[in-house]
C-alpha cells in the first residue's frame, strides 16, 4: 500500500528508468493511443504542459498511475510515464528528487511517515495538516484527496465470521481472551510498526497464543485467509480487491485504533505553480474515487487480472472524463 516495500531494487530502478525511457510521442507505459478529449478537457487546456508521472509498486498504484496518465493526455499534456518505481521510500525520494513530479500518495503515510506525527482521526484535519507542512518543508503540493481510505484491517473468512460471531476488533480481541487459538496472519512491516501489531494489542487488550502472529507475504495473506486452519484473522488493506472476490470480512476498527490512509496527487511546487488549473483536472476525478469504486478497480487488477491501462481507462471513459477509443 502506502508505506510498504520502502526499498527498491537496483533491477527495479532500472526498470522503471527503461519503461520511462522507451514512453514518449503520444504513447504511455501500456502503449497504445493518448487519451482523448472528455468532459475534463471541456474546462481545462494543460497543451504545452509536461509531467513525469510515477507510482510505487502495488495494484492500486499502479491503476491510479495509469488513471493520472490518461486525464493528463486527454486534456492536451505531453506525459512521461513512470509507473512501479518502487515502495514508498523509493517513490518519495523520486519525487522530491525532480526525477517525477507527481504521484499519488495517502495522507496518513505523511503524517506518520513522512513527518513522523501521530495520526489525525479526522480525514480533513489530517489532510489539511499534510497539505501545509509538506508545502513549507518540501515545496510539495497536495491536490484534492480521495474519500476512499487504504488502511489497514483485519479480515476473516465470512463462513467463519458468522460462525464466531465476529464482526469488530473487539470481537478479535474477545475471541483470543476467551482462549481461542486460531491463527493470526500479518506481514513483517505490521510486527513493528508504530501503527502496527503492538499497539493493535494494547488499543484493544489482548494478548496472542504461543508462536503467533504468523509471517507472510503481503499478497500472500489474502488466500491464505480462505483458510482458517492457516489464518483466521488475516492482516488487509480495505482497498484491495481480493477482499470481495474471495468472501471475506473486515472486520470494523470499532476503537479507531488504525490511521486514516486517504490518497491525493502530489506534485513538485514548481511544476503546478506553471499550470494550476491542473488541481481541476484531478479534483473530480478524487471525488468519484470512493471506497466501493476503488474496490472494484483494485479487483479488476487484481483478482480479474484486467491491465492496469485498461482498468484505468475504462473507468474514466464510463464517468466520461475522458473519450472513448476511437476504431
């Protein structure tokens, strides 16, 4: 998501830098034709305007990645394409960097981070104290933020959850201090984060069995979660789109334990300082992103294994910000 996959590797960077390389004269990443004319082009003219445009290295990104191309194109921008550069580190840096001017990014990533403060429960407060500290600091712009919230969550298996009567964190909780035993599943980076496993037991009071939490793969998590024998509680990003294709239950953060992780378009300062009716081009396009509308986008990539491009585009053509193909 967010603040996972913080390096990169050498093979990685010189990927992205050759998929960056070979886009150019009207093509992107994908390849095929620049986006056409839709309704964001009826207000907004950005020809003449250039932007690099990256993302970090996960479905969601990636489709975000591809949805800034194509709004970019359609209202007469000339784009650099540079998708997957990698986790939240490398993409950052690449942006403060000038080797990218815009990606997209979470507002509870900055906070904690980037900034190293403590989350903001309210999504506006939180977004509006982002938006000012990485401007004075890092001559960074935030655009419009999305309503959809990437955090993290607990899911179980919806047989299962019926079943053990489970619905919340509590529930979780309960469960595991009325002695239950079934598995917990979480990725290495939630064992230490200061959002992470330690304060999920101290927030909600409970304690694991012996030799718990299990380790796994972010990806990894999703299907191994079918399973209850091999993760009754696996660790999500509600955004995810295996989470409705394989049945399974997020269960609610009853006590508000977890960030707010709403995504935004960030960009270099002196890139939107040249043409800022680019914030017009993204602000509806942040506003139809909700929760439902990015799962189903997210389990297009990941779960139908539709391309980034076309999941992208589609999406933008029925919402009519861009044009349909032409032939």
């Amino acid at each position: 998501m967010r603040m996972r996959r913080a390096t990169m590797t050498v093979a990685g960077t010189a990927a992205a830098l050759v998929l960056a390389g070979c886009a150019g004269g009207g093509l992107e990443q994908g390849g095929g034709e620049s986006a056409a004319a839709g309704s964001l082009a009826e207000s907004i003219d950005l020809s003449g305007a250039s932007y690099t445009v990256g993302s970090k290295d996960f479905d969601e990104q990636l489709v975000l990645c591809e949805i800034t191309i194509a709004a970019l194109e359609s209202v007469g921008a000339e784009v650099t394409p540079q998708c997957n550069v990698g986790g939240t580190e490398a993409t950052r840096n690449a942006l403060l960097a000038g080797d990218i001017n815009v990606y997209w990014d979470y507002t509870g990533t900055a906070q904690v981070t980037f900034f190293g403060g403590a989350p903001i429960q309210d999504a506006e407060e939180q977004y509006q104290t982002v938006k000012a500290t990485d401007l004075e600091q890092n001559q960074i712009e935030w655009l419009a933020p999305t309503e959809f919230n990437n955090t993290y969550a607990f899911a179980v298996l919806e047989s299962q959850a019926e079943e053990l009567n489970l619905n919340t964190l509590s529930d979780m909780a309960a469960y595991y201090n009325e002695g239950g035993t079934g598995p917990m599943c979480v990725e290495s980076e939630y064992l230490v984060r200061d959002d992470g496993l330690p304060g999920l037991q101290e927030t909600y009071g409970f304690q694991l069995p012996a030799g718990q939490p299990s380790v796994l793969e972010t990806g990894a998590i999703y299907q191994a979660t079918t399973d209850p024998a091999t993760c009754l509680f696996g660790e999500v990003f509600t955004t995810d789109g295996r989470i409705p294709a394989l049945d399974l239950r997020v269960l609610e953060d009853d006590q508000v334990y977890h960030p707010l992780y709403n995504a935004a378009p960030t960009m270099r300062s002196e890139t939107f300082e040249q043409n800022p009716a680019v914030a017009d081009v993204f602000a509806p396009i942040s506003a139809a992103l909700t929760d439902d509308v990015m799962l189903e986008l997210n389990g297009q990539k990941s779960s139908d294994n539709i391309p980034e491009r076309q999941v992208a585009r589609d999406w933008l053509i029925s919402e009519g910000f861009i044009g349909a193909d032409e032939g």
